[in-house]
C-alpha cells in the first residue's frame, strides 16, 4: 500500500491593505496636486509681494523712482537705511519697544496660564462664566475704550522712579497693562485647552506623591505646555510690538513712543519719500522675522500638537 506525499502549496502573498481609492480618482490624483501647487505659489507670491516690492524700493535712490518709475529698475543705494535709522531715530524707539513687548509677554504667558490651569483642572460651577469673562475683552474693540482707559490712566500715580509723569499715563507701564489686559483673554483660551488634553492620571499621581496644586502647576504643567507657550509667545511678540493704537493714545512724549509709531519722523511735511518710509518699514519688522524664524519649529509643533486627539 502506497501513500502519496501531499505536494506542499506555496502561500498565498500578502497583499498590503490599500486605502480605498475614491470614485473621483483618490484623495489628490497627479493633475489636481500641480494645480494645488500652482494656486499655493500663486497665494503666497501676492501675500509676500508688498514686503518684496518695499524690500527692493528701500535700495533704490528716490529721485531714480520718481525719473525712471517705481517699475524700472536701477538707482540702487544703502543710504536709505542709513537716513531712516538715523532721521527715524529707531536706536530709542527699538529699546522702548523691547521695555514694552518682553514684560507685557512675560506678565500675559504667566497670568494667562495661571488662569488656563484653574479652568482645565478644577471644575466647578462658575467655571465657563469666568472663561467668558476674560475672552469679553477681545470682544470689544479698543476705540470703545478709548476714553474710559485715558482718564483711568490719567487718574493713577505712580512712584517717580516707574513713571517720571507721577502717573500711569504716559509711561511704559501703560502700555504693558493695557496689552496684557487685552492679549489675556485668547491666551487663556488657548491654554486651557490645551491643558484639557493633558492626562488626568499624572495629576492623580503626582497628589498620590503630595504635590500641592502650586507644584502640579510649575513643575509639572508648564513643562508640557512648553509647545503651546512657544507658539503664544511667537503670535503675542507680533501683535504687541506692532500695536500703534494705544501707543499713540498714552504716550504723549516722542522719546517714549516704540519702534512702531516712529514712522512718522520719516514723513515729510510736503512729500514723503517711499523709499525712505520702505527703508524704515523694513527695519521695523526685522525683529518679528527673526524672532518668528527662531521660534518657527516650536511655534509649528504648538499648532498641531494635539490636534489628532480624538
């Protein structure tokens, strides 16, 4: 009696799973991503093209602009930034900026993560009440305030060596309380939820160890919103070093106005030379470029961290 040795079949190959493709020919077919591209390219050339244009303007000579056009090209000096540095005074006006945007940061980031901390981890009833509370004065735009704000600032002494004036008005000061009081709302908006996707199990452990609610906060809280301070930091420096409105209100001497409303020195009485003014416009945003380009990997990865928690 003969047995037959079963011949072995060879296995059947895995076929790696495939995302179903869609009935318009998938999510981006090959024609559609150059014409993404292009709209992109096309988006991002108008957006840069005024800063483009001013950067090439700034080194050109204004009388050459005025002969040959600002669509010709040639006439290409430095002596604008030299003029404009020195007419505009920018080397005063970039230290008052620096007094004003770093404490009024500092002050918003610290007292807007206080605040963001309390909301996102203890619950209680009044706790979306407050939230609204400090998101209502971004509600309200600031020439609504014009006038209550002058005369409370106006009204408030201050020692001699934190304002020469003896008064809140006209002295830095202002200008950090009132960008902090009007940045605080959406930053702590933004921290605290941030902070509500955090896990609760490290708070459970880090009480089971003794922590007080002051270490949880420094030690343990700030460390992993560090992502989302970065990115805060990068949008406040923005917005308070380009603030014109109420640095034109409370500051009342030249010698104390920021970069921002140093422009004007660049404005004639009876003509204004662009080229000037762009040389100027150019020096003023220099430091929100660098400081947007050093912080760009955490200002990215404070954007998107968390936002695949589901």
């Amino acid at each position: 009696m003969t047995y037959e040795t079963p011949v072995a079949t060879p296995p059947a190959p895995v076929v790696a799973p495939t995302a179903p493709a869609r009935k318009d020919g998938g999510v981006m077919s090959r024609r559609r991503g150059v014409v993404a591209t292009v709209i992109v390219a096309l988006l991002a050339l108008a957006w840069l093209f005024p800063l483009l244009w001013a950067l090439i303007n700034s080194f050109r000579e204004y009388d050459y602009t005025q002969a040959n056009g600002y669509l010709s090209f040639g006439g290409w000096t430095t002596s604008n930034y030299e003029q404009a540095w020195q007419q505009g005074n920018f080397g005063v006006h970039m230290r008052n900026s620096l007094l004003i945007t770093v404490p009024a940061v500092a002050l918003t980031l610290f007292l807007s993560s206080m605040v963001a901390f309390v909301l996102a981890r203890f619950s209680y009833r009044f706790n979306l009440a407050m939230l609204g509370v400090f998101l209502a004065a971004n509600l309200l735009p600031p020439q609504a305030l014009l006038i209550p704000v002058f005369r409370m600032f106006r009204e408030v002494p201050l020692p001699t060596f934190m304002s020469d004036s003896g008064l809140l008005l006209n002295s830095f000061w202002a200008l950090i309380l009132v960008n902090t009081a009007f940045q605080l709302g959406f930053c702590t908006f933004v921290l605290s939820n941030y902070m509500k996707t955090l896990p609760h199990e490290i708070y459970e452990s880090a009480e089971l160890d003794g922590a007080s609610v002051w270490r949880q906060y420094w030690q343990l809280t700030m460390p992993l919103v560090r992502p989302a301070l970065a990115a805060l930091a990068t949008l406040q420096v923005t917005w308070v070093y380009n603030e014109f409105f109420w640095a034109t209100v409370l500051i009342q001497q030249g010698d104390k106005l920021p970069v921002t409303s140093a422009l004007n020195n660049l404005r004639g009485q009876f003509f204004t030379d662009t080229n000037l003014v762009a040389a100027g416009s150019i020096i003023v945003a220099l430091p929100v470029l660098v400081v947007f380009f050093a912080l760009q990997k955490q200002f990215v990865s404070g954007l998107t961290l968390g936002s695949t928690k589901g």
